[in-house]
C-alpha cells in the first residue's frame, strides 16, 4: 500500500533539504576546526527593507522570479539556484561585487514568526517571538 504523502511531511523534507544546502558552509567549518585548520572567517550581510524588497532590487541580471499570488498560506516559493559568477549585480550590491562569487542571494523569508505586520521590529533577526502587542522581550533561540 503506497502511502499519500501530505503537507506536513513535504514541508518537514523541503525543509531539511533547503537546511542542508544553506548549512553546507557550517559544516565546512565545523570539519577544518576539528581537523585543526584555521576556519575561514564568517561573514554575513543581513539587508533588511521594512516594507519589503522588491526583487528586482537586489536580483543579477538575467534572473528572474515568477510572480506569486498574495493570499495567506500561499504555499511554497519558487526554488531558484544559479551560480553569480559573471553576473552583473544590480546597483544595491555593487559595493559587494569583488565577493560575489562566495555570495548566496536569499528572498523571500518570511517575518509571520515575529508576528506579521511591516517591519516587526526586524525582531527575527534576533528570534524574538511576537509577545503581547507585537513586543517581546523573551529571545526564542540562538541567531
């Protein structure tokens, strides 16, 4: 009897296969410190427009989104994954161009665990819960 996947289960393995490839470079780390290598610095741009970021703002040339219809529970985002080598970067991150190459380009993440709203504070950036009347003081997790 074959069994019929359903949401939870498709979210649980995208999930884990979206983690996988964004903790790919942790674990590189993570192995040259226990071999005793020197690990390479982290570092890491965080840019944050409070009422959103429209993609073609921080998109290379020649990548493009499709369009998602707006509407709670929306479902999954489109997966997009292309090399930046040789791409020409829009202006908003030129002055990171000499790196792109190293660079990874993340949209559309969601702030609903902070409560929803425009700007929420930027509170998951700290993992901040929503709290009483959209403040919290209580950090949920490590960032």
């Amino acid at each position: 009897m074959m069994m019929q996947p359903n949401r939870r289960d498709f979210l649980r393995n995208t999930g884990l296969g979206a983690g996988a490839l964004a903790l790919g470079p942790v674990a590189q780390q993570l192995r040259a410190r226990a071999e005793g290598k020197a690990p390479n610095k982290l570092r890491f741009v965080f840019v944050v427009e409070s009422n959103g970021l429209p993609p073609a703002q921080i998109a290379p040339e020649g990548i493009t989104r499709k369009p998602r219809r707006q509407e709670p529970l929306n479902g999954p985002a489109e997966f997009i994954d292309h090399s930046l080598k040789g791409r020409k970067l829009p202006m908003s991150l030129q002055p990171v161009a000499k790196w792109q190459d190293k660079m990874t380009i993340l949209q559309g993440l969601s702030g609903k665990v902070a409560g929803g709203g425009h700007s929420n504070n930027f509170k998951a950036l700290g993992a901040f819960g929503e709290g009483q009347r959209g403040e919290s003081t209580s950090i949920l997790g490590p960032t």
